[in-house]
C-alpha cells in the first residue's frame, strides 16, 4: 500500500461551488441533499464535468450542469420521470 488516495475528479470548480452557496441559483439542489419526500430520501452527489446529479435510491432522477462556455446551466431530468410529468391527468 502506497499511503496515496484514490483521486476522483468530482470536486466542483469555484464557479459552480459560488452558485450552490446558500441564497445563490443553485442553492435548492443542496436543500435536496437527504430531503425526505413522501418517504424517500434524496441523495446528491458531485460528478465529473461539474455535475450535481440527484438521486433516489439508485435512479439518477435529475443532473445539472454547469456549462461556462455556453454561460448556461443545463438542467435534465431522467426520460422515466419526464415521461410521467407530459402524462395525461385520469
């Protein structure tokens, strides 16, 4: 064992960290962190490429991307759970 620790390269840039600071754009992704909803429990990570994905058990159910180049933020959400949004109401 060489005493060195795995790098991943999932820390977010300063430009991504300023936004998800308290009161900024993105500060309601961090709220989701271990938010309960109607008994699950959502669970956010850091991801390459300045990501934030949101999950819910196993299933990625949103990412955001920070995109400085095209100064934009992309936001999608997992087909699964877009398809059920567009449905009809009964």
């Amino acid at each position: 064992m060489t005493g060195e620790f795995p790098c991943y390269r999932r820390a977010p840039s300063k430009r991504l960290l300023a936004l998800l600071k308290p009161g900024e754009f993105l500060s309601p992704l961090i709220d989701l962190n271990e938010c309960n909803v109607q008994g699950l429990c959502l669970d956010v990570h850091f991801r390459p490429g300045d990501q934030v994905a949101v999950y819910c058990g196993q299933a990625n159910i949103l990412t955001v991307e920070l995109r400085p180049r095209e100064k934009l933020v992309r936001v999608r959400a997992n087909d699964t759970y877009r398809q059920q949004y567009r449905r009809e109401p009964d």
